[in-house]
C-alpha cells in the first residue's frame, strides 16, 4: 500500500470534514502517524529480525575492547533481542540492578560479561558488565528499523499483512488530535490492536534459529 493510499483511506475512514484540504487528516500528520506505527508495529510482530552474525564461518562485525564497556548500536537496530558475548548469553539489566550488585562506579569492575544496559548518548549505545578485559565477538540479533516514508509512492517498510494496521494505528492518532477520545478513537485503537493480534497468532515470525558457537538464541526474557 502506497503511502498516497493510505492518506487518502485515513481521510475516509475518519470522515475528515474537508478530504480536499484537510483540516485534522492533513498528508504530513498522516504520514508522522505512519512513520510511527511502523516502529511501534516491528517492535510489537518482530515481522523482520535482523543480525551482526554473518551467514558465514565469520565472526559478528562487532567485538569487545579490553577496558572499554560501552558500545554502538547497529543504525538499523530498533531493539535488541538476544545478545551474546563470545560462549556467554548476555542478560539485559537496569542500572539499578547492577548498582545494587556493586554499589558506586559498578562499570570499572573488570571480568566476564554477564549483563547489559541501553543508554542514550550522541547515539543509542549498550553497556556491558562486567567490563571485558580480552577482545571477544559480540552477537546481537534485534528487530530492525524500518525505513521512514517519505514520498507519496514509498510503503510501509513492513510485511504487507500489517498495512492495515498501519491506517488503523493512523487513524485513532487521528482522532485522538479532533479530540474525538470516545468510542471513536477507541474503535480504531481496537482495530489496531486485532490486526497486531491476527499477525502475530498466524504469521511466520522471522526469528528463525540461528547457530552461534553451538547455540540458537532464545526469544524470552
């Protein structure tokens, strides 16, 4: 569905009071709306994984540093789902957990590491602890972002099956700005919600099995 298809569906399905020029629907809020959806919707059907292990005997295109506990994130990464570091699986963790572990400046103790935290600097980093002393492979495997719209002819950057729940997820946003915040807005969210719900029950998810040093990644906490 092309982006000029679903402004022009969000503006009917809303009834906008003027389609011909919008007063609530307007092309760029319909395609802001759009743009989140579509990272929402990955993060919620995990519709394409994606993964610094190359489909090789290769190692992952990231490795540690001795000494150093902080690391980039894929650009393509939305979240991260498993992580492993050399043989060890890497659980993440909040800062207050490790804080309770250790107390103050928890990010010097050197070791094995065994967890991990998201922290947003100049870019969207991860942290690593304990804080690795050898040079070892780190595999992420997370669910990638999807290409912003941008045009009138670009698509959802999702599987086509979620294209309605691209405008449905639209247009309760939609309603949600007429401060229509009743049944109206929450017949859309409804939706919304079954078209997530029907994906996830009957799609094939794209996490598939991946070998890595002698194990597959898990897909749960």
């Amino acid at each position: 569905m092309l982006l000029s298809e679903i402004q022009d569906m969000v503006r009917f399905l809303t009834k906008e009071p003027t389609p011909s020029s919008p007063t609530f629907a307007t092309n760029a809020r319909i395609l802001t709306f759009a743009n989140f959806a579509q990272n929402e919707i990955a993060s919620r059907t995990k519709c394409y994984m994606s993964s610094n292990v190359p489909n090789s005997t290769g190692q992952p295109t990231l490795n540690t540093v001795a000494g150093q506990y902080m690391y980039a994130m894929p650009t393509d990464c939305l979240e991260i789902v498993e992580m492993k570091i050399s043989v060890w699986r890497v659980q993440r963790k909040t800062m207050d957990f490790i804080n309770a572990q250790t107390g103050y400046q928890q990010w010097t103790y050197p070791g094995i590491p065994l967890y991990y935290w998201m922290q947003k600097q100049a870019t969207t980093d991860f942290g690593i602890w304990y804080t690795p002393q050898a040079i070892y492979p780190i595999a992420l495997w997370y669910i990638r972002k999807p290409t912003a719209m941008v045009n009138q002819s670009d698509s959802p950057d999702l599987d086509r099956r979620l294209d309605m729940a691209v405008v449905y997820y639209t247009c309760e946003k939609i309603m949600e700005s007429r401060r229509e915040m009743n049944y109206k807005s929450g017949y859309w969210l409804k939706s919304y919600e079954g078209e997530i719900k029907k994906y996830n029950d009957t799609a094939d998810q794209a996490m598939a099995p991946v070998d890595f040093m002698g194990e597959t990644p898990c897909t749960s906490d």
